[in-house]
C-alpha cells in the first residue's frame, strides 16, 4: 500500500487523495438496467423466469421457494452453523428492538395537543445478493428490524444457483429471523419484481439491500418512479478507513484493512496513523497476510486503490476522516472514547483493539447495511425506524384554537392564502 505524508500535500492534493474508484455506473448499466425493469413490468413472472435463465443459469418453474427448500437447508447446515446464526439474530433483534419508537404527546400551549405516532411500513422487500458470495448476514440485518416492526408483507429475493436452489445459509437465516416470503430472484429484474408486482411476487412499498452495479441502478430508478417503490440508502462498494497510533498492533490493522479489500476489487481501504513506523509495518503485514487469503485477487485488486496517509495528531487523522466519510470506522489509538465526540461522519464506529469491524458485519447487534461512498454525510444506517414511518397528529378545544386564531390569520395574511383565514375565523364565528 502506498504511504502519503498529509502534510506535504495541498488542498487538491488533499482531496484526490481522498476519492473513491469510480463507481460503474454508465450509460450502458443504465439502459441496460431500464430494458430489464420494463420487461418486467410488463410481462412478470415470465420475464422473470428468462431472465433468471439468462443471468443465473437456472431453469425454475417455481419462483417461490417452498417450505420443503427451508427444511432442507437447515438439514444441510451443521449445527454450530445454525448455533452462530441464531446468535447473531438474537444480538441483532436485542439492539433494534431497543429502538422502539415512543409516541409523543405534547400540548404546545393551552388547547393544542400535538402527537407523533409510529407504523411499520405496509410491505417491504429485502435484497440478499449472491454474487462472489453467499451473504446470509445481510438476510439477518434485513429480515429482523422488518419483523419487529411487524411489517404486514415481508418478502425477500436472492438469486438462485445454477441448479435453481438458494443458498441454505441465506434461506435458514432469513426464515429464522422471520422472513418466509422467499422468491429465487436476483438482480435488476428481482428489484423491478418488488416495486411493481408479477402475478407471484407482491408489490412492495420500499426495498433494502445491497448489490452489484446493475442492482444498485434499479434501486436508483425505481425510486425516482412514482409508481415504483422507496429505498433504503444509496449503496457502493464497501470501505474501511483505520485510525492508528503508535501504539496499535500493525498485525491487528492490516487484518481489518484485508477484512474490507476482500469484499471487491472496487472496495477501498484507507488507514490513517500518527506514526510512519506503523505506516510501514502495516504495509509489511498487509503484503504478508495477502498471500494467505482464499480471496487474494479480489482484496489485492481493491488494495491497488487503497492508501495509508501519515498525519501529524489524532486532531488531524479525525479531520481526514470526517472528510472521507468512511462507511466503518476503527480507532486502534489510546483512549479511543475520547475522539468519539469530533467524530462527525461514518456510518459505523469501532472502538478499541478488540472490536474487529467483522463483529459489526455478523454478530455484535448494530446492522450492517451502511451508508458508502461518501453518503455518510448525510444518511444513517440502517435502523427500526426506516421500516417503519412516522404520522403527526394535533387536536385543538375551542380555547386552543382562539389562542392561535391571531397567529393563523396574520401568517395567511402573508401569503395571500384567504381560505386558510377563513377556515378558522368561520369556525369562530369572526370575519377578522
């Protein structure tokens, strides 16, 4: 990995330094990704069925996977297996069940009682991709926060394998964690599937989950379609940015930087330390550690775009950080709480040498569907509450609304809206 001094770069310098890999997302993906929703749309389960023929290489007559597909995937599964499965839905479901909204009832002044009150979303999809590999953390990130808001329709689509089965992992995890709905549909055309409905799937109201390229434009497009459906968050290639101090173990560092590297040859890893010594260990022990990976291509690919900068002080390395915006955040420094009020931007925090950002990836209860490439700035990760959504509710005596009669009338005054006048001072018996 190659290492830059901050401090001998200027401003542009700087901000190139800190740029993702363009993400692909060009004109072909687009038009491409377009022709597979509209063959949805517009023919259903049978545009589905080719294009999982085409794409998966499986020939399916049912889509749905049946509750004989779930019984033989936990068959297939041992039973340590099965064991790390249901902890990690148990931590998962302990943390956002803590996250239970709370109504909220407050009287603004005398006779004004405003509310807020929560419901879980109508129907929502989840997204479980197959692609380099099976993910059965992502059906448990997805499917537990869905069924404890209790959302009505639940359903959940992952690709199928050549033969037409799913990944038992994936089914036992996403029926374990309260989701049976399960569809054997990938890709662009599995996103077309649940915003719009076929004559098997049902249409949903929003759509989580991760994705490739193709998958991430559906998302994109569907959401910018009245008639389709919401989504989650913008989502790119995974990322980890580390910051280290002396005193971390190099060894522990360039685990994690591998843990991040490995997921794509468009993720990127960037570690941020105080000290050139480590610097250059890190580096060292990335290279070694390389050589024993079952995925080494993939990580060494995303490691072509990965850098380790060296700042002055841990100040510095947290301003880097806040700019970059980093998907996972690890603090191997001396007293890592301490930096966590200037921390500003990350979609998730790792604190101490003894929380690898793998926990957060399986097990420790946060979720890990993130916000990447940047988005950090601005969204949160996901959470109970974008499964749910919130309504307002007031109610006004007659002593209430006189109260606010003079505030209604001046302020629809302003804006030349006479009706919203006369809708109180009727109410009052008053034409002022």
């Amino acid at each position: 990995m190659k290492i830059t001094v901050w401090n001998q770069l200027n401003e542009k310098q700087r901000q190139a330094l800190l740029l993702r890999p363009a993400v692909a997302d060009d004109e072909r993906i687009r038009a491409g990704t377009q022709a597979i929703i509209d063959e949805v749309r517009s023919a259903g389960d049978a545009a589905l069925r080719r294009l999982t023929a085409r794409y998966d290489g499986a020939e399916l007559d049912d889509l749905r996977v049946s509750e004989a597909e779930i019984d033989a995937a936990g068959a297939a599964l041992s039973a340590d297996e099965i064991d790390a499965i249901d902890v990690a839905i148990a931590n998962v479901r302990r943390f956002h069940e803590a996250q239970e909204p709370v109504t909220l009832r407050v009287e603004t002044m005398p006779g004004v009682v405003c509310e807020r009150v929560s419901h879980a979303l109508d129907a929502v999809g989840l997204y479980v991709p197959a692609g380099t590999a099976p993910l059965p953390s992502a059906a448990i990130m997805l499917a537990v926060p869905a069924a404890i808001a209790a959302c009505p329709t639940r359903i959940l689509c992952t690709p199928p394998r050549p033969d037409g089965s799913a990944d038992p992992a994936v089914l036992v995890a996403s029926a374990r964690a309260g989701v049976h709905d399960i569809f054997k549909v990938g890709g662009a055309q599995a996103i077309a599937a649940m915003a719009y409905g076929t004559e098997t799937l049902p249409q949903v109201n929003k759509i989580f989950g991760p994705g490739n390229a193709w998958v991430t434009c559906a998302k994109s497009l569907v959401s910018a379609d009245p008639d389709g459906a919401a989504i989650d968050l913008p989502a790119g290639p995974s990322e980890v940015l580390v910051i280290a101090d002396a005193d971390a173990s190099a060894g522990f560092v360039a685990a994690d930087l591998l843990s991040q590297a490995e997921h794509g040859t468009d993720s990127q890893v960037v570690l941020v330390t105080t000290s050139t010594d480590l610097a250059e260990a890190v580096s060292q022990e990335v290279d070694r550690q390389l050589e024993s990976l079952s995925r080494q291509a993939i990580a060494a690919g995303a490691l072509a775009h990965s850098r380790i900068i060296v700042v002055d002080d841990i100040a510095a390395a947290i301003a880097v950080s806040n700019a970059y915006a980093p998907e996972h955040l690890i603090l191997q420094i001396d007293e890592p709480r301490r930096a966590l009020s200037a921390l500003r931007n990350a979609g998730s925090v790792f604190v101490g040498p003894w929380t690898p950002e793998s926990v957060g990836d399986y097990c420790s209860g946060t979720n890990h569907v993130l916000p990447t490439y940047g988005f950090a700035r601005t969204y949160s990760g996901l959470g109970l509450d974008q499964f749910m959504r919130q309504m307002t509710i007031q109610e006004l005596s007659r002593e209430g609304l006189e109260g606010l009669a003079a505030t209604v009338t001046c302020l629809a005054g302003l804006e030349g809206l006479d009706a919203h006048a006369a809708a109180v001072t009727r109410r009052l018996g008053s034409s002022t």
